[in-house]
C-alpha cells in the first residue's frame, strides 16, 4: 500500500481493517577506547548454521585507539554461543602471551558476557577460565551492540575463506588491507529496532 487516495477508498469501501506499523526506533551507541594501561579486546564468533561451520574473529586496541593486533580463525562446527565463548577465551589467552594483563573485553553477545560473570559455561572449558582468570591482573567484561562491534564481524568472516583451523594473527600498528572500516570513538553508530 502506498497510502495514496485510491489506496485508502478501496480499504474503506472493502471494510478491510488496518493496523498501522510501529514506527523504527533509532537507538544510539557507541564504540570506547579502554581506560589507560588497558587493552581492548573486540570479540566475535558465528557459526552458518548454528550448529554449524565457525569462526572467530578479534580484534586489539590500545587505549588510544589504536589497532595493536587481529586475529581470526575457523574453529570447525560449533554453535554460535560456543563459537562466542571460543572467541572471547582466545583472545584472553593471545593476550596473556603478550603480556597485557590489564584487559577489557567486549562482545555483541550479552548471554556470553553473563556467563563469563557468573563462570557458568560448558564444563569442559571451565579449567581454561580457570588457568586464566589466575593470570589476569585486570579484567573488565562489557557487552555492546552488533552496530559497534563490526571491525571483528569483518575479521570472524575473513576466516570463512580460510581451508585450516588455523590461526592467524595480524600483529602491526595498522589494520590489515582487507579490514576496510573499524570504529571509531568519535563517531556515534545507530541501531534499528521495533
């Protein structure tokens, strides 16, 4: 319907009833740069399928926003909630290699953010958070929106044309060639919902 006059005589004289749409509310967010001395884990997994082929993707930046390190990879069939948790204890544990202790992780999954609060997660990967957590100075847990996360969703996809499981990492002070957008902490992203 085009809400033009025949359109509404035909409604009227027919007797059809009509329920008009609720409007798309526009939610603001936004992606922040880590307090000082912390690091910023963006993190990400997807599985097509769910259950299904996955992949995970991160992303590492300082608190001046800058990109210190990207990681993908295929983590063969999962589910999407697994392949979550998946992404958030790598990126910990890639962390830890390098020494930054003081992290804040962030995913556009609530339900993985509430679960690493209360340590209630499939059993068999219990003693990783546990070897983890015991060597981690700092950790802070916060979930945002698909809208600011998306620098990671590129990263998780790139795995898809990997052929391994295999990881890999991309460790400069810049994006790789492929990562064409990244948030930004000066910008606000927007969110549509009914």
């Amino acid at each position: 319907m085009k809400n033009s006059v025949r359109d509404l005589v035909v409604i009227k004289n027919w007797n059809v009833p009509c329920k008009p749409n609720n409007a798309l509310l526009i939610k603001e967010c936004k992606w922040c740069l880590p307090p000082p001395g912390y690091m910023k884990a963006n993190c990400d997994g997807a599985a097509k399928g769910n259950p299904g082929s996955a992949r995970i993707g991160v992303t590492f930046r300082d608190d001046k926003g800058d990109i210190r390190l990207v990681m993908w990879e295929k983590i063969g069939v999962n589910t999407n909630y697994l392949a979550e948790v998946l992404a958030i204890l790598e990126a910990l544990e890639v962390a830890l290699e390098r020494e930054w202790v003081n992290i804040l992780i962030e995913s556009d999954s609530s339900a993985v953010i509430k679960a690493f609060g209360t340590g209630k997660f499939p059993w068999w990967l219990t003693q990783r958070w546990e070897n983890i957590k015991g060597k981690v100075v700092n950790c802070i847990f916060t979930a945002t929106w698909r809208e600011a996360n998306f620098s990671v969703d590129l990263a998780a996809n790139k795995a898809t044309t990997m052929s391994s499981t295999q990881t890999y990492l991309f460790e400069r002070m810049k994006a790789p060639a492929w990562m064409f957008k990244w948030e930004s902490p000066h910008l606000a992203y927007f969110r549509f919902v009914n």
